[in-house]
C-alpha cells in the first residue's frame, strides 16, 4: 500500500520526490517510493520469531528491523545478507557478503569485524564456554575476539580453542601446537565498548557513527564528535535530498523522532512520530500515527544548518489549502486495508485543493492511482496518472507511473498468449509428473529427484511469465536459502571436501537436536526443489540458468 518506511527515502534516488514537496515531501516521498520497482521489500520471520525486512535494489541488499529503521543501509553495498543463529547459539548476527569479502554485524548493523579485511568467510564459535570468531582466507583459519581484533592471522590449517589458549595446525598432517594465545574473558563482547562504522551516503558525504551499548552518535569526516552518545540515541540516519535542498540527521530515541542538522545540534527533539521537510515550509511532524502535521518553525540553509523564523499562514488560500493538506494527510495515514476509504479521502483532499497550488491535487491523483495498481487495476491505475499529469504536466513521479502501467498494459496481450503455451506446457508435466508418481511412488518428476523426500508442491513459490532476469533473481534467491539452511546444518563450511576441493556429504554438529535436523533438512530439500522448478519454468521461456552446488548438495546426521 501507500505506506512505506521511511528510510527508503534516503536509500532511494531523489527523483522520487514530487510537487508536493513544498508541502510534505517526506510523505511524498514515501508514496512515490513505492511506485520504484528497483527497491524491493521482502518482510522475514525468523524460526526464533525475530523480524525484519530485507531491501533489495537489484544490485545491492539493505536491512531494516521491525519498527522500520535502517540497520544496515544499501549504501555499503552488501551483494548479501541473511539472518544468522546457530540452534541453541546466544546471539543472532547478519552474515553479510561484499565481492569476495564476509563479515558479521549485530542486530542493529554494526560490522563486528571490518569487511575490508577481506575474510571469505566468518564463523561465531562456542569451545569450552570461550566465545569468538574463526575468521577464514580460502582454506586457511585466523581467530578474532568479540570486538574484532585479529588474534591469529588466517595462515593455518586448524585453528581450535583449547586449555585456556588457541592451539593450531599449520598443514594437515602438521602437529598441533599451542600458541599461547589467550582469551581474557568467556564473552569478551563488551556492553560498554565502543565501536565505529564509517557510512558514505548517496550523495557523498562521508560520516561515522559511533556504537556504545544501545546508543550510539556521529563523527565527521575529520573525527570530530558532532552527535555525542550522552544524548541516548538509539538511531541515526543521514537524510539528504537534492530536490528539497535538505541534509540532516534523523535521531531516534526508542520510537520517537527528531532532528539534528548538520553541525550536530538537536533542533527538533526525539518526539514525533514523523518528521518532513519542504523548502517552503521547513520541518513539520506528526505526533500520533494518525495525527495532523504541524509546522515546527525549523529551516535548513545551504548548508544544512538549522535556522528558526516563525511561518507565516495569513492568506485565505492558505487557509483553504491546508484543509487539503490536512485530508491529505489523514488519508495518508491510514492503516493498510483500507484501500476505498483511502482513495474517498484522497479524492476529497484534491477536490480541497482546485487550483493545485499546494501540490496536493496532482499528488492525491497519483496516489489513487498507486492504489488502484496495488489492488490490480491497470487501466484505472493509467487513468488516475493521466488525471494527475493533466493537473500536472512536470509530475515526474506521476510520469514514470503512467510509463510503467502503459507498458504493463501494452505486454499483457503478450503475456496472455504465453500463458496459454505455458498452461499446455504445464499440463504436459503433470502428466509426465502423474506417470513418475505411479511409477516409483513420489518425487520432483523430471527433476533430479534424489530420494531425498518429496517438495512440498501446495506451497510453491515460483511464477511462471517471468523474463529470464527475473528468474534468475528468484533462482538466486533460493540458492543463498538453500546455502544459508546448508551451511547452518554444517557449522557454515565444516563440511568435508574431497581431494579435488569438491563439497562432499556435510555431517551435522554432534549437538544438534534430531527435530531441528528433520526441520532444516526438511527446508533445504524445499529450497532445492524451488531451484529445480525454477530452472524448469526458465527453461520454457528460452532461459538457461547455471546450475547451483546448492541444489543437489545433501547432508547426512
């Protein structure tokens, strides 16, 4: 629906923001966001009940957690992230991949080991009650403790906490010895440590945040503290956007929102539940989630730095216009559902304003029409956008829409006489697929089955009509699950591999319970069998998708 988290509009290209931007840009924004087809959202519920979402743009993957704060950004380029525990483990990380490189962050972003490193792979370990991280360079093993130092440069064979020091191999049939390398604590991740992690946001600017405990702050370029810890904020977010003029920090502290501008200072405190700025207007907020916006007397200059001036709303059309505003804004607001409702307000808040000197009419146009798409209505989704350019010709954002549904519109006669070859194609496998059943009693017909248990077919994910890209996104997808549930399953790569460097059969740790086997065993076959339908699906619109070690590795307990 029209509501989207607001951290996307630093993560999205300025484009996104409308007309309306003189008025509320930010909940623009937000509506306009919506619309990109390259920022994706995927919302995930982890099996201990953690959630969180996962963005992707196409190239790059970003995480929010579940109130809707950016916890690692897309901007650090990440070409992976996934949730990451161990059954029984203490703590969850993000295992997060950039080119060749894998580190871990915590649940709320920070990097505990530096990505430029290079590490290809990161394992948390749990030996004699020690806890730290076996960090990997292809086949050799390091050691680094809870806050990221290095112990042990990755040079060995076998690294192993044992008797109160690391012991190591250097070569396979080397003998072991003791480094005398201690671990000074049995969980050495300090509360009270202090970590950094240097951001460079979309626009350049090149900043720091700093972590301590809960709170964290911000360093400049130079390593000054413009954003102390002493204030308690929980969150920190760079914003900027050229069309608005606007940069600014955007500080949490729990819920609660607020503002400092870029000399560090708190010019709106930590108590809204939403923050925008326009030009015109400056900062307004919301207090409630349903509540009407109000203008906070804040301004930005060039430089991002706050100025106070009193705004003035004498004029009989501002009057008029901010009844608009206010049904814009309330039909904005509303709960996801609401779809009739939404447009009836949004219809109201354009008729409010006729001139469209607010933006506020154009603006309300494009939403129905979004809203309309949403709920699968092309053709009056195109004509809610052609409404809103009429009033608007320069409405980029109602543009780019009315591209995107025209062109929807155009491959749909396409799309149907596809469909049909593939329904004939489909029912052909089901046939062959009837015939395997009776034949050997179950299996993913014509698919490599391995006798390793049927997929659950009543719960498939694949689509069909897709181009070759997509699929391979969605095979991708599958893939990083299937590796993700694998390398769980075999403490992530203590699987054996034979003297070609080849995986072979993983064996589960020794300490994992029996349901747990059954339950990501049971989900690693699923993740396989959707890579084989995939590939299959591909294979019927001309696309050949490269085969992943992942779709037939298999593991033994």
């Amino acid at each position: 629906m029209i509501r989207l988290k607001k951290y996307i509009i630093a993560i999205c290209a300025v484009a996104l923001v409308t007309t309306i931007n003189a008025q509320t840009p930010k909940n623009n924004s937000k509506t306009a966001s919506q619309t990109r087809s390259d920022i994706e959202r995927e919302p995930q519920t982890e099996t201990d009940g953690y959630t969180w979402t996962l963005l992707s743009n196409g190239k790059y993957y970003a995480a929010e957690d579940a109130d809707g704060s950016v916890i690692i950004p897309l901007s650090r380029q990440y070409t992976q992230i996934y949730y990451w525990k161990l059954p029984n483990a203490d703590r969850a990380f993000f295992r997060v991949k950039k080119g060749n490189s894998v580190t871990f962050c915590d649940l709320k972003g920070r990097p505990m080991i530096p990505i430029e490193r290079g590490y290809t792979d990161v394992i948390y370990q749990i030996l004699e009650g020690y806890k730290y991280f076996q960090v990997m360079k292809g086949d050799k093993s390091g050691a680094c403790d809870l806050s990221g130092k290095e112990i042990l440069a990755p040079v060995y064979h076998l690294v192993i906490y044992s008797n109160d020091n690391f012991v190591v191999q250097r070569t396979e049939d080397g003998p072991y010895e003791n480094t005398k390398k201690k671990l000074s604590k049995r969980d050495i991740l300090d509360p009270n440590a202090i970590t950094k992690t240097k951001e460079t946001a979309s626009d350049g600017y090149i900043y720091t945040v700093v972590y301590q405990g809960d709170y964290c702050g911000v360093e400049n370029k130079q390593g000054k503290t413009i954003i102390p810890l002493s204030r308690k904020y929980t969150h920190v977010s760079y914003e900027s956007s050229s069309v608005t003029k606007s940069k600014y920090f955007e500080v949490k502290q729990g819920k609660k929102i607020g503002v400092c501008d870029m000399s560090g200072a708190e010019v709106i405190a930590p108590k809204y539940y939403s923050v925008y700025y326009s030009e015109k207007n400056g900062f307004s907020g919301t207090s409630t989630p349903d509540g009407d916006s109000e203008y906070l007397n804040v301004f930005l200059d060039k430089n991002g730095k706050a100025v106070y001036k009193k705004k003035e709303n004498t004029s009989s059309v501002a009057v008029s216009n901010s009844e608009a505003m206010r049904l814009f804004q309330q039909a904005y607001n509303m709960p996801a559902g609401k779809t009739e409702q939404q447009k009836a307000l949004f219809l109201q808040a354009a008729n409010a304003d006729p001139a469209n000197a607010e933006g506020v009419k154009a603006t309300s146009y494009n939403n129905i029409g979004i809203l309309c798409e949403n709920a699968g209505d092309i053709q009056e989704a195109k004509e809610w956008y052609e409404k809103s350019l009429k009033t608007n010709p320069s409405f980029e954002v109602a543009k780019k829409n009315l591209e995107r549904v025209k062109s929807q519109l155009t491959g749909s006669k396409i799309k149907k006489a596809l469909n049909v070859l593939a329904d004939l194609s489909k029912a052909a496998l089901n046939m062959q697929q009837a015939y395997y059943q009776t034949k050997y009693g179950s299996g993913d017909a014509g698919a490599g089955y391995d006798g390793g248990g049927s997929v659950d077919m009543e719960n498939s994910q694949v689509q069909s009509g897709l181009s070759c890209d997509e699929y391979k996104l969605q095979y991708n997808r599958m893939a990083d699950k299937a590796k993700g549930v694998y390398e769980s399953l075999t403490l992530l790569g203590s699987s054996r591999k034979n003297d070609r460097g080849e995986d072979e059969h993983g064996s589960t740790h020794s300490s994992m319970s029996s349901s747990n086997y059954v339950s990501m065993k049971k989900n690693l076959r699923y993740y396989q069998g959707e890579m084989k339908k995939i590939r299959a699906e591909a294979r019927k619109s001309g696309c050949d998708i490269s085969t992943s070690n992942y779709e037939s590795v298999t593991v033994s307990y």
